[in-house]
C-alpha cells in the first residue's frame, strides 16, 4: 500500500481546516470594528453586495421615519416582536447586517449582536450618517417594489 496518496490527504484535511479556522478568526475581528458611513455606502452601492442594514432605535415615529439609511429594516430596540410586520419577514439573521444604533453605542449593538450570524456597526450611528450628507430614506417603512430590482442590497 502506498503511504503518497494518504499523506497528500491529511495534508489537504489539515490546510481545509486551517483555513475555516482563520475564517472564523477573521469573522470575528470585523465584527468587533464598525464598518464607517461612507464605506457602507460605496458597499451598497455595489449591486452584488449581500448586506442587510437594521435600525434599532427605539423609537419609529421620532427617528426611523424621520431619517434612515436607505433600505434599512426597521427592528426597534432590536426587538422583532416590535418590527412591522412588512419587515419582520425580511430580517434574516444569517445575512451580514449593519445595524444602524442614533449614535453608534455599542452597547446598544451588542445586545442585538447575537441574533445576527454575521454583524458590524454603523460607526457614529444614523448620526454620522447624516453628518457625511448621504442619501437619506424618510416616511413609514415600505417593503421596496419588486420592479424596482427588489429592494436586495
């Protein structure tokens, strides 16, 4: 029997497992470092970006309706119970989410970190997004028209 062939796949076993770990290692660091507002933006402007963003400031009517990053889902307190029910549907925990706090407290983002599989903060919060003049969406939320591209990041 030859010992090759056995060896090139414990060698490939040992490198496929490397490389999840470094994956995960690396999940881990973004997720502790806020993606900035005008990096969000040049990411969603990409088409092929799959991306989710979540805002969880408490309050709807004096906030989210006010101003909001376009596109954004709204998960008051980060709490899906309190979402509208157009939005509940179209928050999914496995898709990489910016979740979108006033001020970009981490606090508040942590506590809802957990629901996400992947997740980052907006730095500064819808804040600094509106401090960097970026395009804004306003009103009640609105699951976007399916002719229009459907509404994917």
């Amino acid at each position: 029997m030859k010992l090759e062939p056995l060896v090139w796949v414990g060698a490939l076993a040992l490198l496929s497992g490397m490389v999840v770990k470094e994956g995960q290692r690396r999940t881990a660091l973004e997720a502790q470092v806020p993606v900035e507002a005008k990096d969000l933006y040049r990411t969603m402007a990409r088409s092929k970006a799959a991306l989710q963003i979540v805002d969880v400031r408490p309050d709807l009517s004096a906030g989210y309706e006010d101003a909001r990053v376009p596109g954004a889902l709204p998960m008051p307190g980060c709490d899906l119970a309190a979402a509208p029910e157009k939005a509940r549907a179209r928050i999914v925990p496995s898709v990489p989410t910016v979740i979108v706090t006033a001020h970009g407290d981490a606090a508040d983002a942590a506590r809802c970190a957990g629901f996400f599989t992947s997740a980052r903060l907006l730095a500064g919060g819808q804040e600094a997004w509106t401090d960097a003049s970026l395009p804004e969406d306003s009103g009640e939320y609105s699951p976007p028209s399916a002719k229009a591209g459907g509404g994917c990041l």
